[in-house]
C-alpha cells in the first residue's frame, strides 16, 4: 500500500472538497509524490483511516480540509512517527496559519511535496489533544454561536458575534492553577493556546509557539463593555495585550475551573465544560513544514 495518505471528506464545501481533492492530488503526482486518495464517507472516516495509516507505518498523512478534519486527523498521529501535512481548505484554518502553512493550495502543496518534517508541539485538555488555541467564557460563547452558521463563516461574522456576545454575557470568577501558582479573576474570557491563531487569524494569544514545550494563557479581566468593544479590534493584531485589563502567563500545565457553568472550545469544537487540566506535551506531533 502507498505510504503516502491523502485524507479528504468530499462532499464539504457542497462537493468542493472532491474536486480540491482532485486538485491536489494531480499537483502532488506533477510533484513527484506518489500516493493514495482515501475518501471519507462517515464522520467516523478520518479517525479509522488515520488508524490505518498509522497500522500501515504510512510516512505521511495529508488531511485536506478545515480545522475540524485537521483535528481529527492530528489526534490519531500524536506520538507516532507517521508526518502530518495539511492542505487547508476550510473556514478557518488556525491550525494551519499557526503552524505557518501557506493558504494556497499550490504553496500548500509545494510544502507537502517538498517541505520538511517538523516536530511541534500539542496542548492536551482532559483526555484530548488540541492543536491551536482552547477557548472558555466569552470566546466559547462565540464559537458556539459560529458553529450554527456553518455557510456563513466569513470574518465579519465573528466580529458581530463577539459584539453580539459582549451585550449578552458578563464577566465570570475563574480558579486558574498553573506551574505550581494560583490565580482567581473575574474575566470575560480565557484563552489557552499552543499557537498564535484562533478564529480565522486573530492573534488572541500572540505569544504562543508550537515549538518551546508551553502553553500560553490570556486572560481577558472584567472591564466594561465599551472599554471591550473598543480594545477587541486590536485582537487581529495581537495588540490587545498590552492594555493593562489583560493579563498573559505560561505554564507547562494548567487547571482551569469556574464558579458558575462555563463550556471550553479547543480548535473550535465544543470539548465539554470545565473544570479542566491543560498540559503541553513538547514534540508530540510530526508536521510537513516550509523550508527555512
């Protein structure tokens, strides 16, 4: 069997992911990177056909697709030595931006094809692996609300969501445990991230690297409304930091609980509620990445 897996659900996208799929893998075959076209047909598919590439000892593993194919597909590679490439082809596609995979197909191909291996690392929340930025408070309640408009996802939509969240919700008492300290605060949010990127480019947690063994935490304290509507423009450049009612920390491992009912997102997908234990996990995941 070919060592080489291309992973694709080709019904997304209302049948685009078929003809990416098509796409892709002619590029990747002009490339010189022979390979084998496995088409998902369940929500199931991904996960089994990663396990089987895996079984197989297969070298590389390409997901086409968005954040949540990506997701699926990474968690059954983690500590094997099976690479991970990704073709990024959906809504978001944080997993991706935060890794420094480019956009474009060709240059996404061109990676896979001719890139490098590169061992980054993974957050682990509870029993499950997570590639980008967790999310709880007022975040999560935007991704929830993101996920009922499946067809609509553009950037203007989780601009207006956020807005639209902000006069709904209120700030609320989170415990955080980390590397041996404690912290209550009274937040709007927390994010807890491996990189940079969440909710299609914004750089939440700026600092945050796949690549020095921690996670990084922004807290965002209980300012008022105005003053967070008028600081959330600054989250695309990750100059939200510096305003002195957000707070940043690091730590290898994490536990975050809350006073009241609060669920976490991690990579965009509902992960259940909290309280929860965040560790970094160094090196954990081999990913296909541009050449220095």
């Amino acid at each position: 069997m070919n060592s080489v897996r291309l992973i694709v659900n080709p019904i997304s996208g209302r049948g685009r992911g078929a003809r990416v799929a098509e796409q892709v893998s002619r590029i990747l075959r002009d490339r010189g990177l022979q390979h084998e076209l496995c088409l998902s047909q369940s929500p199931a598919d991904p996960t089994e056909l990663t396990r089987e590439a895996v079984r197989d000892r297969a070298t590389l593993v390409v997901g086409i697709g968005g954040d949540g194919l990506i997701n699926q597909i990474a968690n059954e590679l983690v500590g094997s030595e099976t690479t991970l490439g990704i073709i990024p082809v959906g809504v978001g596609n944080d997993i991706a931006r935060g890794l420094g995979i480019p956009l474009g197909i060709e240059d996404a191909c061109a990676v896979v094809a001719q890139g490098h291996p590169r061992r980054v690392d993974v957050g682990q929340v509870n029993e499950r692996y997570f590639f980008s930025v967790a999310v709880m408070g007022l975040a999560a309640q935007v991704n929830r609300r993101a996920n009922q408009f499946q067809r609509i996802r553009v950037s203007a939509l989780y601009s207006a969501l956020t807005v639209a969240s902000v006069l709904l919700d209120m700030p609320r008492a989170f415990t955080v445990q980390y590397d041996g300290q404690t912290r209550r605060c009274y937040s709007w949010l927390i994010a807890v991230a491996n990189t940079w990127s969440c909710g299609r480019g914004m750089a939440l947690v700026p600092a945050a690297r796949a690549d020095d063994g921690m996670l990084d935490a922004c807290i965002v304290n209980g300012m008022g409304k105005v003053e967070l509507l008028y600081t959330f423009p600054r989250v695309f450049r990750g100059r939200h930091i510096y305003h002195t009612g957000i707070e940043t920390l690091r730590g290898r491992t994490m536990t975050i609980s809350a006073d009241s009912a609060c669920d976490l997102y991690a990579d965009g997908e509902h992960i259940g509620p909290l309280p929860v234990v965040f560790t970094a996990i160094p090196q954990a995941l081999k990913v296909m990445a541009p050449l220095m």
